[in-house]
C-alpha cells in the first residue's frame, strides 16, 4: 500500500490515542507509529499459551535482572540461558525435514486471562486503594521497558524481536533510548513459541534510535487525579470528555519515561476508571512471568483498536499493555481481528 500524505493523515486520526488537531504536522513519533501500522499479511489466530512460552519469559527476565551484577549474569546464563536454548532448539528439531515447513504468525500470542469476578470499578478502587497505602517511592524519569511492534515496512517476518529500552536524559533537556535487541522467537499458526523462524538479531546486540526531545513531559507528573488530568491537558488537546483510549495513550506515554511512584500511578488508574470504557478479563502471566490482572480498555470513537493493561497482582503498579488491532481499519491491515500489533512491559525499579 503506497504511503500517501493523505493516507498519513488519515492513520494519524484514527490510530493515534491522543487527540489530533486534524491541522497538526506529523511528528517523528506520529510517523514511527503509524508505521507500526503498516499492512502485513498474517496466519494468527487465537492463541493457546505453550510449554515454550516460559522458557522464553525466563530468559527474558533472567537478561533484564542480571544487569545489576555481572557475576550474577554469567552464573545465571550459565545455569539458565543454555538448557533454555537447548530446549527450544529441540521444539525445532521436532518438526524439522521429515515434516512440512510450518505456517508461523507475524504478530506475538495474545495474553490468556483467566476470568474473574470482580467488577472494572471493584478492581479499579481496590487497586487504587492499594497503590495510595503504599510505601512513598521518589518517581524518576529513568523508565524502562521491554516492547515490540508490527513491522513497519510491510514485508511479514516471522521473527518476533523484543527490544529492552531504557531512557537516558541529558543536560541539555534532550533524551535518547539505550536499546538492545531481546531474545527473538516466532510464533507457529497453532500459537507455540518456538525458535526462530529465519535469521534474528543476537540478543543484546544495540539497536539505533533516533534522539528524542524531552520537552513533552519535562515535568514530574502530578500525583493527584485532577492535577494530572491537567498536566496531561496542557501537552495534548484533551476535552472534558476524552474518551477512554485518549486517557490511556497519555498515561502510556508518560509510563515510558517515568518510572512513576505507586501515587502517581493510583492517580493514573482514577483517570482511567472515570474515562468509562474498563472491563476485567482477569488473571494473567505477562510476557517476563510476573502474575497480573488485565483490564480491557475500549473506545466507541476508536473501535479499531484496544489496550490489555496488566496490573501487578500484588502491588497493583501497571506492569504491561498489549495493542490489540479489531478489525475495521480504512487501511485494511491484513492482520487477523485479535492480533497482537503492539506489546509493552515496564520493569520496577
């Protein structure tokens, strides 16, 4: 599909959580999501978890804990890393040359939730509940995050690669991402996480990115509900009745840079529970192992597309959210209702 100013602009109002002026100029990040969006054709289909879905979570994990120690990082490769790749390797033995070449997904399994039955607004009160009893924790702008996206060159690739973020600020208020390439599967049409399909970047080799200007939210995010309504407010067009995917893009926004303190993230959850739009679909594993529960975030001016925000089981801090393409774009994503187009886990401090 030939990417046109008009059909740019066209994307930008559709696929954008945040309220676009229909006269605003696209911006780097308008530009790298909307690529994000590209077509890509795509055998998924509602997915089953695996026996090699954790292998891949430890390994992820395991990548991610062991850069605080580098004795720690080699014992834990050591004991972990090696018969983790030997199983997998194995998953791919097993359907190797005496069998057919197998259909594999271009998008990440869907998170399976397990249902509960509490209430959006009994999750959501309780949550906030929790997160204001808390311990005060000094929020710092040093987020980091662990995420994935559709291709945006529209050739389907197999090979599903994770990208570990963190944000680096420098004096003269502009930031960049540290980035690194995590470890890479593929997803089989059946939904089993195998090795992968075709060539893959090494984990932990550095990934570019371009530098990014810190002025959208340069300030520390308030921790108090209205406060942070107009925070968000004064960055974004944001009207009195902003529906709930506009509220969620903007917190999502600033999650990526702040690794924000348990008031701040409470404050975050009041403005998603009066946005409406919040259902529980219920216990979860997210995508480094941790046990949450996922809310569902839907839109009636956005129906293309919905959020899976994971909360953590206990602390209740948001850990996760998934993008989920529904079907009916104007673009005509050749991907499967349901598909995952979009993933990220934010890692505690």
């Amino acid at each position: 599909m030939p990417l046109t100013d008009e059909l740019f602009g066209t994307l930008i109002r559709e696929a954008d959580p945040a309220s676009t002026p229909l006269d605003s100029a696209p911006s780097a990040e308008d530009w790298a999501l909307l690529r994000r969006m590209m077509d890509a054709p795509s055998t998924a289909s509602p997915v089953r978890s695996s026996p090699e879905r954790p292998v891949l979570d430890r390994i992820a994990a395991i990548r991610r804990t062991a850069r605080t120690s580098r004795p720690l990082r080699i014992a834990l490769r050591t004991a972990w890393i090696a018969p983790a790749l030997a199983a997998i390797i194995a998953v791919g033995l097993a359907i190797g040359p005496m069998t057919a070449a197998p259909a594999y997904a271009v998008t990440p399994p869907v998170l399976v939730a397990q249902p509960i039955p509490q209430t959006a607004d009994e999750v959501l009160n309780a949550s906030i509940a929790t997160l204001q009893g808390a311990q005060p924790r000094t929020p710092t702008r040093d987020a980091q995050v662990v995420g994935w996206a559709l291709r945006d060159d529209g050739n389907p690739d197999p090979v599903i690669t994770p990208v570990w973020q963190k944000w680096v600020w420098d004096a003269d208020g502009t930031g960049h991402l540290e980035s690194q390439a995590g470890a890479p599967y593929s997803v089989t049409a059946d939904g089993k996480i195998v090795a992968p399909a075709t060539e893959a970047p090494k984990e932990g080799s550095p990934t570019e990115l371009p530098r990014q200007s810190s002025a959208q939210y340069f300030a520390e995010p308030p921790a108090e509900p209205t406060a942070l309504r107009a925070y968000i407010a004064h960055r974004i067009d944001l009207p009195t009745d902003a529906d709930p995917m506009t509220v969620w893009g903007a917190i999502s926004a600033i999650r990526d840079e702040w690794a924000l303190s348990p008031a701040q993230q409470a404050a975050a959850l009041q403005l998603l529970r009066d946005a409406g739009g919040v259902s529980v679909l219920g216990t979860v594993t997210d995508r480094l192992g941790r046990s949450g529960i996922a809310l569902k975030i839907a839109s009636t001016k956005r129906p293309q597309f919905t959020a899976t925000v994971v909360l953590d089981a206990g602390t209740r801090e948001i850990i996760a959210a998934d993008t989920i393409y529904q079907g009916g774009s104007t673009m005509k994503l050749k991907i499967a209702p349901g598909s995952v187009i979009e993933y990220k886990a934010w890692l505690s401090r």
